[in-house]
C-alpha cells in the first residue's frame, strides 16, 4: 500500500520539524479520535500524518463521489490501494467516457467496491454489465431513477449475463430501485433472481400495480408476470423466497392500499424491521393496526404524510410495537395528543417526528416522558417543527426530563417558542449535536445570550459579577458563568410557577452547546451581531444557517468564519448586510467550506467569487442568484476553476438575464 505523493494535494510534503517521530501506531490511534472530515485535513499536514491516516481501520466506509469525467477516470485509478470503497458516480451517459470510466471502475476497483450507487445518470444496459460482474464483494447497490436501463425492458434477458450477474452480486444486502417508472414483473424478477439474500428492498415511489391491471382488466399477475408493470403478487413472492433475510422495506410514495399492506404484512415468515410508508394517502388507521399486529417486530416505522391516520394509529403503535426505536408521523395532521403519552413511554424509542402535527402542544409528551421514568428516557432525536402551539412551558419540561439523551432537537417554525425556550435548551441540553430554531421570530439577542432582558430595570441584582462588556444593548452580566439549575432533584413535572421563576433568572448562553454540528437561526429576524459574535463559537460546527437576518452585519460573518473552522455549509441568503468586505476576513478560515448560500445579498459582488476562488476550493454549492453586482462572465470563471463545483444557482444576476425577473 504504497501512498503516491500526487494524491496529497495542498502538502507540502514536510515532516513535523524537531520533534522525535511518533511511531505510526500511535498516530493512527490519535487520528481514531477525529472525525473523518478532521481526519482528512489531519492527513494533509505531512507524510506520516498522511500515512497513518491510509490505516485500514479508517477505509472501511469511504464514500467517493464524482462526476463522469476525464478527471475521473485518474481518480478511480489512484483509489485502487483502498481496500474497500463505496462510489457515487453522478452524470454518467451513453457516451465514451462513461463507458471508459465504468470499465475503469471495475479493472481497478472491482472486489473492492462495497457500495454503488449512479444518480442522474441515463447509462446503457451494455455499459453497467461491463461493470456489474467485476463487483464481486458488492453489498449496495443504488439504480434509483436509472429510467434508460429498464425502458426497453430486455435488462438482464439474456441467460449468460444473468449467470455472471449473480455469481458477482450473490452476496448483495441492499438494493435501491426507488423511482423506476418502468420496472416489470419481468425486470424485477430477473434482477432479484441475481440478488438471493437481500436484507432491504427499496420500491420507493414506483408505479406498483397494487390491486388492477388498467391493460388488461383483471387483478395484476393474476394470470402471469406482467412485462409493463410490477405487480402486488409478484412483490409478494420474493418477499417470500427472500423472507429469512429481509428486514427492510421501502414502500414510500406508492399508491398502496389497506388491502395490499395487509397482504405483505402477512407474509408467513416475513420478520420486517423496518418499513418506510411515506407518503402512502391510501393507508388508514385499520392499515396500521393490521400492521402492527403482523409485524410486532417492527424497529423503525416511517409512516409520515399518510394523511388519513389519526390517534387511533398512535394508540396502536403504542400497544403493538414494544421495541420502536423510531418513528416518523410528520404530516400526519390530523393527530392529536391522544397516545402520546403511551408511546412515548416506549421505553426503546430513539428518535420521535412530529413536525407539521398541527394540533400537538406538547402535554401528553410531557406526561409520557414523566412517567416512562425521566432515567430511563432515551429520546435522541425529536422533531416538533411548524407545530405552533407549543409553547416555552413545553419545552422547559422537555428539556428537564431530556437532558441526558437529546441529540437533535428541531424546533422551526414553532412561532410561540420565546426566549424561554431558548435559555432552557442552552440550560438542559448540552449534549446537543443538532439544533433547529429557524423562524422561531420571537428569538432575541437575550435569549442566545441566556440573559434576562433588563430594559426596564436599570440595576440587576447580578451587576456586581464581572463578565464581559457589551456595547449596544447589553450591560455586563456574568453569561459565562455555568449555568445555575433551579431544580437540583431528579427532573419534574414543572408548572406555570417554575417557569415564571425560571423567567427571572440567566440560564447557560448558547455557547453551552458546545457539541453542536448543526444550527438553523434562519429568520430570527430579531437577532443581531450581538449575539452571533458572543455565542456562535463552535470548532465541530459543520452547518449554520444565518439566513434572513436583516440586522447582521460582516462582523458576524468574520466571526462565525473565526470561530468555527470546520464549517462546511454556511447559508447566509437574504442578509443585505454582508458584503465583499466580510467575505474577505471570513473567505481565509472557510477552506472546507463545500455549500455556500448568498442569493439576495445585493452587497456581494464579484470580488467575493475571486476570494471564493482562491479559498474555498471544494466549493459543491454555490447560490448567488438575485445578486445583482456578480458578472456571468466571473461565474463562468469560477466554474471553469473550481473543480467540485457542481451545483450553482446564479438567475437573475447581473442584470444579464433579468428580463422574467420577480
Ligand atoms: C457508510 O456511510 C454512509 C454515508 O456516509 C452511511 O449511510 C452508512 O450507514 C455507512 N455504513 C457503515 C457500515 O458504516
Ligand atoms: C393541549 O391540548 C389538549 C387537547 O388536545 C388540551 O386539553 C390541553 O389543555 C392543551 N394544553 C396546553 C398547555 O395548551
Ligand atoms: C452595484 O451596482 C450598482 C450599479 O451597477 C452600483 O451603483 C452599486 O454601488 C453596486 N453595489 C456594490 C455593493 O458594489
Ligand atoms: C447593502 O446594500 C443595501 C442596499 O441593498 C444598502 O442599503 C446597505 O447600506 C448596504 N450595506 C453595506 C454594509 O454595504
Ligand atoms: C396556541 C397559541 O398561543 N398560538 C399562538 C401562536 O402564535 C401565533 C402567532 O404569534 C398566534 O396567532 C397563536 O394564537
């Protein structure tokens, strides 16, 4: 496993100076403790970093994603050291280089490939079985959308291809057909033929003849497999053939109905895991309860945008499935308060949506979580998003009885959510990694700095503590301090009283949260650079979103860039006050930077995509529609240069194409 030197771009090949060479070992074991995007960086810096960071240990889950190009083709070339790789290769066509690459792929990677996956592309049947037989230790593969492979419908008819198919993906676990509109019994029959020991199945969101044949007049597959559509029976024979490994499916965005789930759910043998019915209108609440009592088993159940189910759904899923780990109801909105308690006393439940669950205020999570014993809650993840009538009561308790196990907590647009809330999340909370609070409008300075507003009362009693100063609105209060906890005993039901309380005294800053990955401030239209610059200061940071903030300024933007280096998706839409001059003090910090949104930011002109060019090299996304001051002359520039960029939205700039505009 001989490193080529070419490989390691930016190095400047040096070895750490006058300190003793560390043995390999003991490097990679400090690499271990990075994240891999750290760890990338780390390799970079010289050539034993770089060394320990090709350790096997850290191979096992690379993902490479990458157009078809001609640039390509040598990339997949220096990969062939790796020992196990997953690929995404985007674009391909019908065209040689495609052709070239795939063939590439195989030569040079072949057993090596764990994973595959090939969107956007329109690719020929020809080329993917060049390549298909040389992925002899493939567990993934991802067709989704692959439309021009199933279209003639003779994918996969000739015996000899299926043969060195299957001997190649035999051992193959996961198989993504989601969005094929063209897939047949035929197609589908002889692929899975080639597939024996799936362990998921994805059908996401194609045109699965469930009950009736528009062609012929009769139930589907009631005679033969169809060559037009996929068809219920025929679904349901290889979930029995494969029933002893598979345990996901995915039967999002189809138009199944009670019927058919309860055909599937009664497969003799079939053990599902997990199942995924998103966006399934059809289904009611009787579905559900068939469902549960089929498949007790179930771990993660997806049954967001179903529309008809109701509380009765919950109820059920309370009673029937034990050992939920996950569940998403988001969009169901015609649920209520009705069983949450119940499940969220699930005692192995992880990760709860409930966004756009119009009618929830939070009570019944609350007594849920009360009574499943706040030691044992392991809520991870909750999302609550757009539900508006919770309120800081609500998330003051969520936040006490949570404490120990929240992760990710999503509260946008939860328009009665104040600074309350705020001060209790940054209070309780402080192993989060996610934290959304996008138009949450009601969001000040006061609450990210975990302040009480003292506008009105000139002297606080806390005025003696030093702390920093503030200039503009805020005098010197002690935020740094830890956070006081006004209820020291094991976690309660809180009333109106204890918030009222808890009103008047300073909670823990946001700058508590210091595990934070991901922050969503957007259109907390109140926010200013006060708080910004006092609180965003996180090094694991990888996304934030400032979006909409009318009163921030380049201060913010140079201090966000200062503060969190790992950033790799900063969105900054719509906020007037950032200009080419913040770009400037943010652009050198932000080297890791992959997506980039401006659109509306009419003070950013072209001297932002120059620095842009000359710091952010692994630019993906790039948004500076509506930016009026930026040439498409410059933004074909940048695109020439930048050699990841991939996605740019630039309408309506420059007044170039402003003819349709707003
Ligand atoms: C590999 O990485 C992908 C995405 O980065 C993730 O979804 C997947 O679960 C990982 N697989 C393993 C085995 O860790
Ligand atoms: C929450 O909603 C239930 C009815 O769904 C209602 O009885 C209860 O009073 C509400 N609680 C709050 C705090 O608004
Ligand atoms: C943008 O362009 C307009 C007219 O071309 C000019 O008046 C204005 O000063 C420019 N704004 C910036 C921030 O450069
Ligand atoms: C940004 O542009 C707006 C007009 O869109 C202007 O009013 C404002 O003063 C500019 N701000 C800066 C910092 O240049
Ligand atoms: C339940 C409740 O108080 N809802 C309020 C949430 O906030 C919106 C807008 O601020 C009000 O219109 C609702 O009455």
């Amino acid at each position: 496993m001989k490193p080529e030197e070419d490989e390691m771009e930016d190095s400047d090949g040096e070895d750490l100076m006058e300190t003793p060479e560390l043995p390999l070992e003991i490097i990679v074991y400090i690499l271990s403790f990075l994240h891999a995007s750290d760890r990338k960086e780390a390799s970079l810096v010289c050539r034993s970093w770089y060394d320990a960071s090709q350790d096997l240990r850290f191979q096992k889950n690379v993902t490479f994603c990458f157009p078809a190009s001609a640039s390509s083709l040598e990339l997949v070339r220096g990969l062939g050291r790796k020992s196990r790789c997953s690929l995404i290769i985007s674009q391909l066509d019908g065209f040689s280089i495609s052709r070239s690459l795939l063939l590439e792929v195989g030569r040079s990677l072949g057993s090596k490939v764990d994973s595959l996956a090939l969107p956007g592309s329109s690719i020929t049947e020809a080329s993917l079985l060049a390549l298909l037989p040389c992925l002899t230790s493939l567990r993934r593969l991802d067709l989704r959308g692959l439309d021009s492979l199933f279209m003639s419908g003779a994918f996969l008819s000739r015996e000899e291809h299926r043969h060195q198919v299957r001997s190649a993906l035999c051992g193959l676990e996961d198989l993504d057909l989601s969005g094929l509109r063209y897939l047949s019994d035929l197609a589908f029959n002889r692929l899975t033929g080639c597939t024996p020991s799936l362990r998921r199945l994805s059908l996401a969101g194609c045109h699965i003849a469930f009950e009736f044949d528009p062609y012929r007049g009769c139930p589907v597959g009631a005679v033969q497999d169809s060559s037009a559509l996929l068809s219920l029976r025929n679904l349901r024979k290889l979930l029995t053939e494969q029933k002893s490994t598979l345990v996901a499916l995915d039967l999002s965005r189809t138009s199944i109905t009670p019927e058919s789930l309860r055909c599937i759910a009664q497969v003799p043998g079939l053990v599902l895991n997990e199942l995924h019915l998103h966006s399934c209108k059809e289904l009611t609440d009787y579905s559900v309860e068939v469902l549960v009592k089929h498949q007790p088993g179930l771990l993660k159940l997806d049954i967001s945008s179903c529309t008809e189910l109701t509380s009765r759904s919950v109820e059920a899923i309370a009673q029937g499935l034990k050992s939920l780990t996950d569940l998403s109801l988001s969009r169901d909105w015609r649920i209520t308060e009705k069983g949450l308690a119940e499940l969220l006393s699930l005692p192995s439940l992880r990760t709860l949506d409930l966004s756009e669950c119009l009618h929830i205020n939070g009570t019944e999570i609350v007594k849920g979580l009360k009574g499943s014993n706040a030691a044992t809650a392991k809520l991870e993840a909750l999302s609550l998003r757009s539900c508006s009538y919770i309120r800081d009561l609500a998330v003051f308790s969520l936040t006490q009885l949570l404490g120990d196990s929240l992760r990710e907590l999503d509260l946008t647009s939860c328009d009665n959510v104040t600074d309350l809330s705020v001060r209790a999340v940054a209070t309780y909370l402080q192993k989060l990694v996610v934290l959304r609070l996008g138009w949450c409008k009601e969001v000040t300075d006061w609450g990210l700095l975990g302040m009480v507003q003292t506008a009105k009362c000139e002297l606080d009693e806390d005025a003696a503590d030093e702390g920093p100063r503030f200039t503009r609105t805020f005098g010197n209060m002690g935020f740094f301090k830890p956070p006081r906890m006004p209820f020291e005993d094991r976690p309660k039901l809180v009333t109106q009283n204890d918030l009222e309380q808890f009103k008047h005294q300073s909670g823990a800053s946001l700058l508590a949260l210091n595990r934070l990955q991901e922050l969503d401030l957007s259109a907390c239209s109140k926010l200013t650079d006060s708080s910004i610059i006092q609180v965003v200061h996180y090094p694991d940071l990888h996304r934030l979103s400032l979006s909409m903030l009318p009163d921030i300024t380049d201060a913010s933007l140079a201090s966000v860039a200062w503060r969190c280096r790992s950033l790799t998706s900063l969105a900054l839409s719509h906020c007037p006050g950032i200009s080419d001059r913040g770009l400037a003090q943010a652009a050198p910090y932000l080297h890791r930077l992959q997506h980039l949104y401006l659109s509306c930011c009419t003070n950013i002109t072209d001297r932002s995509l120059f620095l842009l060019l000359e710091h952010c090299k692994r630019l993906r996304t790039l948004d500076i529609s509506r930016c009026k001051n930026i040439s498409s002359t410059t933004v074909e520039l940048l695109q020439s240069q930048l050699p990841f960029l991939e996605n740019i939205q630039s309408r309506f700039i420059g007044g170039a194409d402003l003819i349709p505009a707003l």
